[in-house]
C-alpha cells in the first residue's frame, strides 16, 4: 500500500492523493507551445468557450423544451420566449453559438489546411478535427429540428430523404430513420434524444481525442518548422526563455489565448443582443406543417456549400458528389503527397491551390442561398465541378511539388 | 505458461460470451428505432370517391403524407387517353377515372401546387412539372407522383392496403 503522511497543507493532502502539482505541469506549465505563431492559433479555445456557452445554454433551455409535436413549438416560442425570466437569452445565445461555431470551425480548419498543420505526425489531428466537424454537423442538425417549425419540418424530410439513395429507392431506411412515413413523433423524440445526449457524448469524446492527439506531435508553427520540444523547454527551463523556441502553455500562452477570446466574445454578445436575427429563420416561426411545403427550402449558411454540391445535377450523380463533398477533407493528409509542411504561400502551386478552393467555396455558399435560376445555376454548376476537380487534381499537384 | 493457456481460454470464452450478448443489444437497438405498430396500424385510410368533383384538386392525408385526389374531367380524360404513360396512371372507380398519388415530389420530396389555369402542378424547391395525371413533365424529379398502395372496395379505395390494380401498377413500373 502506498505510504502517506500527515499532511501539511490543504495542497499537500490533494497531492499526496490525486498528484496535482504533477497533473498541473503535464497540462499547463510544462505542456509547451511554439512561440512562433499568431491568433489564429487561438481559435482552438475560442472553439472550446463557444462548445461551453452551448453547453450552458443548452441546459437551462433543456429544463423548459417539451420534446413533442403538440408541446414543442409552444414551449420554445412562448414558454422560454416569453415567460421563462432571460428564457431569450439562453435561446439567443444557443441559436448564436450554434451559428458562429461553425464560422471558428472554418477558419480552424483553413488555418490548419494553410499552414500544412495536418501532415508530418499532424495526421490524427486532422482526422480527430474532421470527425468533430462531422459531429457538429450533425449536433447542428438534430438541434434545428427541435423548434418544430416548417423549416424543422421540411429540412427533417428533406435530409432524411437523402438516405433513401436517389435510385436505390431505400424507403424503408428512411422509414426506420424517422420511426415514421413522415418526420412525427418518433423522429422529434430520436432527434432530441440525439440532440441533448449521444452525440454531445460523442462530442466531448472526440475533443479528449483531439487535444490528445496534440500531446506528441505538439502544435505546429507558423513556418512548419520541426521544434525539438526536449531541447528547446529545458532552455526554458534553464532560465534562458529569450533563447528558447518554445513557452509554457499556461500562463504565457493562455494569457494572449485569453485576450484573443476576450475580443471574440465582445463581438459574440453584439451578435446575441443586437444581431440575433441571421440565426433564427423567420420561416422557422410557422408551426411544422406536413400538408404546405415553404416556397424555399435551404439550410443554414454553413451548409449552403455542400447542398449548393448537390443541387446542380440529377438526383443520383447529386448524392455521390455530395458523399464525396462530405468524406473528401477527411483524406486530406494523404491526399496531398508533398512532403514539405510549410505556408501554402510557399508551395507554388499548392498555394494557388488553396486560394481558388477558399473563393470557391464562398461562390458556392452565395449560390446556395440564391435561387437556382439563370446565370445562378450556372455558376453554381461550373463551382461544383471545380470543386470536385480540384479535389481529384490535389495528388498531382502536390506530387511535382518541389521540395523547399 | 500453463496459466497462460488458461487465462488464454477465459479471455476467449468471455468474448464469445461478449459477442452474443452484443449481437443481442444490436438486434434490440434496431427494434427499438422501427416504427411503432401503433404507428403502422394507422397506416389506413379509406376515400369515398363518390364525394369529388369533377377537374377540382383535393388534398386528403395518409401517413401523414398529402395524397392528391382530382377526378379527371372530359378535357383530362381526353388528353390522358393520347398518352399511354398518363392513362395507365389513373384509377378507375365506379366508371369515372381519378388521378390518386402522394403529393410529394419525387426529387426531395416538397409539396408541388396545383395551378387550376393550366391543370398542372409546379413544385417551388426546384422547378420540377407534372401533369394532371400526376406524370413528370419537366426535371428534376426522376418520375411521377408516387401512387399509394390502394384496394378498390366498390366505391371506396382502402390506401395502405394492396389490390389487384395497384399490384398491376406496379408491377408494370408504373409506381415504385
């Protein structure tokens, strides 16, 4: 049996039994960050604030929703709306949150796409990341459907659709998806059971995998450049912080971390008490209605790229470029075979590579939202097929990449 | 080694006893997401058809799907007749003949409208046509309204349930 002692402080009786002081170097002081890199690198805990003010509002919105078709629009629209005191916060926040996640997501991952910060050990990272993004998607989904207004409704039957597979004709899938011929019920319960439990456990799971998978290969810089950790930290160490690559995770880097999310959350909260209204679709303030479809469906901003994917073409070519638009970041790391890991300014070709990709997806994203008509459908057309195109041409381009 | 072979054998036995009992949850997990029966028993819905009126668009409800019923009047008819594909959609009741489908296009799956002046239905989310027998005219939906499983029962149809006529339909991949 291990030996303790009378304890002579409250922290000494902690440590002798849960380690503390070593559990508070492994995570913060001695967990040790690259100096050369700028605030990009603090989306990370940006993200991390954002999953938390989710979490926070989500509960106090959880004590007041009614998960059932006759109680659920009522109880988000009036019960939290109007009587439940700050009930338009959490709701505000929630729906806010749940929007601007996805625009930190974004720039997280082109920042990791940008610096190469997905390949040389990276390759977990990246996938761990990817898998999150799916969740979120997801999360997104199930949570969109809770209102249960006509855009709940209509975009439950629409995606639900998607699993039927165009020609395969999958009905009974999507009927046993939906527990139901139509989104009632059993789907408003599976989706809230989905929504509030299993996939924030999913969640929460991946974020350890994430951050775990950051521990050996550490954070990237802003040049790529290969850090020996050991060295460089008993430099640190050693008192020579000057002379040294790398600082401490907390306090040195936690400390500019912590301004980065101080500035995002000034402009977090404009967004939930000002500018709410990009995140609640006033088509969504209809009560669900499976007789009356809305003129125009169309999802949130945030998925507009890879629907905008889907649209151009007939309904079974439209699926399996969606499935491709869906799958393709994930292969990432081993679909660019360069070996070099440096600014994408710096990788010729690969540079250009990721400036047209970036453009396109924001000409696909505003094509999405427009009506497919004319010169919009056009566009929208010719965007899709870069997309692909440039995805198939990726390997090829990264193959002939001289070394730097 | 020995002792070996032996935890060797208890690490086996557990995970057969593992895997049946995982087998098991899976099958249960999956039973638990079908549709419930009482969800299934309500899959019935009985139309008198004496009640339409000629050329006027009704929408009735079965599983929580829109069918679209609109009995066909003299100018349809007459039109339906030059086309095979149109004419062997409908539904021939008591000597009148109806168009009897689900009302949800057959692309994603939104509700097309009715346009009276033209005798057709426009669908909004993408665009896509159909006439007054409920056949594609103009893409992207890949075929015709849906017709649900119906028994003719004189002059009543029983959606949900399989007769003659609609296995013929289908059998002849007149619906899905």
């Amino acid at each position: 049996m291990a030996h303790f002692t009378k304890a002579t402080s409250v922290k000494d009786w902690f440590n002798q039994r849960l380690a503390v002081e070593k559990v508070e170097k492994v995570m913060m002081s001695e967990y040790w960050i690259p100096k050369n890199i700028n605030f990009l690198w603090a989306m990370g805990m940006v993200l991390v604030i954002t999953f938390a003010m989710l979490l926070v509002s989500g509960i106090f919105l959880l004590m007041y929703y009614v998960p059932t078709v006759d109680g659920a629009f009522d109880s988000v629209n009036y019960t939290i709306m109007r009587e439940v005191d700050f009930g338009w916060l959490w709701r505000h926040v929630h729906g806010v949150a749940a929007s601007v996640v996805f625009l930190i997501i974004y720039i997280h991952m082109f920042t990791g796409i940008y610096y190469g910060s997905y390949k040389k050990g990276r390759e977990m990272i990246w996938i761990s990341g990817m898998l999150l993004f799916v969740a979120f998607s997801a999360e997104a989904f199930s949570g969109y459907m809770l209102p249960w207004g006509q855009m709940s409704y209509w975009a439950g039957m629409v995606i639900t659709n998607l699993f039927s597979g165009g020609s395969l004709h999958a009905d009974g899938l999507v009927e046993w998806i939906r527990g139901d011929y139509v989104p009632a019920q059993a789907f408003l319960g599976r989706f809230f059971m989905l929504h509030v439990l299993l996939i924030p456990l999913a969640i929460i799971g991946l974020i350890a995998l994430h951050f775990g998978a950051l521990r050996i290969p550490h954070v990237n810089n802003q040049d790529g450049e290969e850090i020996d950790f050991d060295v460089e930290s008993e430099k640190y160490l050693a008192g020579k912080k000057a002379e040294s690559k790398v600082m401490r995770f907390a306090n040195d880097f936690m400390a500019k971390d912590l301004m980065v999310v101080g500035i995002f959350l000034v402009f977090f909260f404009y967004l939930v008490f000002y500018n709410y209204g990009f995140a609640m679709d006033p088509v969504n303030f209809d009560p669900a209605d499976g007789l009356k479809t809305p003129a125009h469906i169309y999802p949130e901003w945030y998925f507009l790229w890879s629907y905008e994917i889907l649209r151009p073409f007939n309904i079974d070519l439209g699926l399996v470029l969606f499935a491709f638009a869906q799958v393709i970041f994930v292969l990432l790391p081993f679909l660019d075979r360069s070996p070099n890991s440096v600014p994408a300014n710096r990788r010729g070709l690969f540079g250009i590579w990721f400036w047209v990709m970036i453009v396109n997806l924001i000409v696909l994203t505003a094509m999405g939202k427009l009506p497919p008509e004319g010169i919009f459908s056009t566009i929208g057309l010719v965007s899709a097929i870069l997309f692909v195109v440039q995805w198939l041409a990726l390997p090829f381009i990264t193959k002939f990449e001289k070394k730097v | 080694m020995k002792n070996n072979n032996r935890r060797g054998f208890m690490g086996k036995a557990f995970g057969a006893v593992a895997a049946v009992g995982a087998v098991g949850s899976l099958y249960a997990m999956k039973k638990s997401w079908d549709p419930l029966p009482s969800v299934k028993a309500a899959g019935f819905t009985t139309l008198d058809m004496s009640i339409y009126e000629e050329g006027v668009m009704v929408t009735e409800k079965w599983r929580g799907k829109p069918i679209f019923v609109l009995k066909q009047s003299a100018e349809m008819l007459k039109k339906a007749k030059e086309n095979p594909r149109d004419i062997e959609r409908l539904v021939e009741v008591d000597g009148s003949h109806y168009m009897m489908c689900i009302g949800l296009c057959t692309h994603l799956g939104c509700i097309p409208a009715f346009r009276q002046d033209k005798n057709d239905f426009k669908c909004a989310c993408h665009g896509g046509e159909f006439d007054a027998s409920g056949m594609v005219q103009l893409v992207p939906p890949p075929r015709g309204f849906d017709i649900p499983p119906f028994k003719i029962d004189g002059t009543k149809l029983v959606l949900g349930e399989v007769g003659p006529e609609w296995q013929a339909m289908k059998d002849n991949g007149i619906t899905l």
